[in-house]
C-alpha cells in the first residue's frame, strides 16, 4: 500500500505565472483535500474532492482551482500567481468508513514547497 | 467553523507521560475529535480519533470528558520523536466536506 505522493517537491514561480501542482493519493482513498500551509501556520483548507467532485470549498479565491481524476489522483491549479501564495501546499486522502467521512484519518503527503519571486 | 482552544505551548520530559488538553465547548452531537500532529518539515500525521468514548491505540490515548466539551490526548511515554505541533479538531460536514479545519495547535518541546 502505496502513502500519498505530491510532485513536485519544491518550485519556484514568477508573479501572474501559473502552477500545477499533483498529488497521488493513497491506495484505495476516493477523497482528496488539498491545504495550504503558511511558514508559521497551521494548514489552510483549499478544497475537497470526492469521487472526482468538489465536495467542499474553503475561503480561497477561484484562481485557485482543482482536479479530481478517475484513479482519484488530484491536482491543484494556481492562476496569476501572487506573492502571498508562497507556501506549503499539502494533499491529504482519506475514504468513508461505513457512510461517512467524519470516523476515518486522513493520510498526508510530505507537500509542494511553492516560492513566488 | 467548529472552534477548538489548546495551549500554545508545552514541555515535558523524556519518558514522561504528557497530556494535552483541548477545550471544545460548541461541540454538537455529531463531531468527531481528531488528533493530528505535525513534526517539522513534515506534512501533519494522524493521531487518534474519537467521539464519546474514550480511545487507545499504538501512539495515544485519547480522553473525553462525559459532556464532550474537552478533551485530552495522552502520549503515555514521551520522546524526543514526539517533540511537534499538535493540533485537536472537530470534523463535521458543512461547507467545507469533511475536510480538517486547523487551528493553531499545541507546540510540544521533549528535553532528554
């Protein structure tokens, strides 16, 4: 059983470029959400996927973007990229147990350390 | 969002027992208490989970007062490998999924 993977490990962008960064989620999860951790932070909900739907959208804006696809790996786009969206963006899946989300852990990747200069 | 009140900060020694508490008092009936950690340059880790009883496995225990209002997590032996922030979280479906909504955490220091 494989852990969640995100590529890549660290990038540098310009402002106003764009990004795509990836996560491969965890053996068998269907649910990915992705977080964006600032340096001295606690991490920052961007969004979640379910069944390659967004399920749940936290208090970014819609250049912030996602992906899900049908092997439940996920990506997250960034357009006009700022200053401020330098970060850690972490990836996190998980499944249902029985019916719900709520009873079960979410498994993290080591993350995508963003630089914008 | 559900609100958790922890600590900034704590100390303990190698090989003592450590308990975190955390303060939940919007609690509603359906919310998980989630544990998590996170150790430095390290995406967070998952500790424990529960919602009325008390829980133990291979890394904690996790206590839950009768009213569901606080909880504590316990690191029954602590080592140099648990220095991190911990962070208590109410997982409920809203808006957001299901997703964890984290707070600022705990900071633990382990001195040998």
């Amino acid at each position: 059983e494989t852990g969640v993977t995100q590529s890549p490990t660290h990038l540098i962008k310009t402002r106003g470029q764009q990004v795509t960064l990836r996560c491969s989620s965890q053996s068998g999860h269907n649910t990915v959400s992705w977080y964006q951790q600032a340096l001295g932070q606690g991490p920052q909900f961007i969004f979640q996927y379910y069944r390659e739907e967004e399920n749940g959208r936290g208090n970014f804006p819609p250049r912030f973007s996602g992906l899900q696809f049908p092997n439940y790996s996920s990506e997250l786009n960034v357009n006009a990229l700022e200053l401020d969206d330098s970060a850690l963006y972490l990836c996190a899946s998980s499944t249902p147990r029985g019916s719900t989300l709520l009873n079960t852990e979410a498994f993290f990747g080591q993350g995508t350390r963003l630089t914008v200069v | 969002d559900a609100k958790t009140t922890q600590p900034n900060s704590m100390e303990s020694n190698e090989e003592e027992p450590v308990h975190l508490p955390c303060n939940h008092s919007t609690i509603s009936g359906t919310d998980y208490i989630h544990w998590y950690r996170q150790l430095p340059s390290q995406g967070p880790e998952y500790v424990i989970h529960g919602l009325t009883s008390n829980v133990n496995n291979r890394m904690a225990s996790l206590a839950i007062a009768e009213d569901r209002k606080s909880s504590t997590l316990i690191l029954h032996r602590a080592t140099l490998r648990d220095a991190a922030v911990y962070y208590c979280i109410l997982k409920r479906s809203n808006q957001a999924g299901t997703a964890l909504i984290f707070g600022k955490g705990t900071t633990l220091s382990v001195s040998s």
